[in-house]
C-alpha cells in the first residue's frame, strides 16, 4: 500500500453543493456541483489540486455514481 502525504495548512473548508434534477424521473439526481472554499495559510495550488484529485478517487460516494449522475467540482483558495 502506498500512503501519499500531502501537507497542506487549511485553517477552514467550507463545502456547498448545487444540483440539477430529472422530475419526470421521479426527482432523479442529473448533475451534481460540489464547490470547496478552502482557507489556509500559504496554500499551494498545485498541492490542492492533488489532494483533490486524491479525495475524489477515494471518494465511494463519487465512485458510485460515476455513469449514472455527472459529477463535477469546483474551488476557491483564500489565503489568510
């Protein structure tokens, strides 16, 4: 097993999500929009992106649905 360390100093993450649904589907879940706001000190792009490029393979929620409900996600550093 390999463990990747990524150390990253986030004073704050504030998560939000918007979605789109099919009503003629029974309220079937089309798309979904997961937005992270994350606030650190001295945060590193390239290292945030990693990690969530790592949470999002480890995710088995996201795994789940892949090919069923479009999954995307968005982010904002503020450096404090």
């Amino acid at each position: 097993m390999l463990w990747i360390c990524i150390q990253i100093d986030i004073k704050d993450l504030h998560i939000s999500a918007e979605n789109e649904r099919n009503m003629e589907e029974a309220g079937r879940f089309e798309k979904i929009n997961i937005h992270f706001r994350i606030t650190g000190k001295d945060l590193n792009r390239k290292k945030v992106e990693k990690a969530m490029a790592l949470s999002r393979k480890n995710c088995s929620m996201t795994q789940s649905v892949i090919g069923n409900i479009e999954v995307s996600e968005t982010y904002e550093i503020i450096n404090a």
